[in-house]
C-alpha cells in the first residue's frame, strides 16, 4: 500500500519532467517593400505561405512603397519575393528575436535584395 501511495507522485513527477512544451516561442516580422518599386506586381512568401501580392509603388520621399507586421515562431524560416512574375529571390533567415526585413528592387540590373535586422527600418 506505501508502494502504491510513494508510486503515484512519482509517476506523476515523471510526466510534468518529460512534458514538451506545446507552445513555441512567437517573435514579431516586419517586412518592409523599400526602393525602386513602380507599378511592380510583387509576391512575398514566408514558409511558402503568400504575405504579400499586389501591386507596389515606393514612395520616392519615404523611400517605403508599404510595410507589413506579422509574426514568427522562433527557427528557421524561408523567404521567397518574386518581381513581376520573373525576377525571383529566395533565402533563409533564422528568427530568435524580433526580425525586420527589407526588400529592395533594381528594375535595371533586375535583381531583388533581401537585407536583414535587428533593429526597425528608419524612414524620414
């Protein structure tokens, strides 16, 4: 009978020590569409799910065509921006804090930059 009594604490210790935490950490993700975008039909995916598709200008004074706030669980993440249905850049962030992204587009040398960090984007 002491055996029973001493045994369910135990067991009961046992599962609470081996228990996986369920609820992953979730950090904010900025993505900011930044310079040189002009009437472009731009598509951003996180983790292959669409964040973004529409239709962007910049805003020459701001240097911003838009911005947008979501989140991400804390890991490894991927990135995917197509411009205008044929310029594609794709790459991999890990997010353990908050992450603000900034995308920029050259429409002469066609190409898409993807820059990360740690602080917010600054516009005047």
């Amino acid at each position: 009978m002491k055996k029973t009594i001493l045994s369910i604490p135990l067991v009961l210790l046992l599962l609470v020590a081996c228990r996986k935490t369920s609820n992953p950490t979730v950090f904010d993700l900025g993505v900011d569409m930044q310079s040189s975008f002009e009437k472009d039909h731009v598509q951003v995916m996180i983790d292959n799910q669409p964040l973004l598709n529409t239709q962007l200008t910049t805003n020459q004074t701001l240097g911003l065509a838009t911005s947008i706030s979501t989140a991400a669980t804390e890991g490894k993440h991927s990135i995917k921006v197509i411009v205008n249905d044929s310029i594609v850049n794709t790459g991999t962030f890990t997010q353990s804090g908050d992450l603000y992204i900034g995308i920029n587009y050259d429409k002469a040398a066609k190409t898409v930059s993807i820059a990360y960090s740690t602080k917010r984007f600054f516009y005047n």
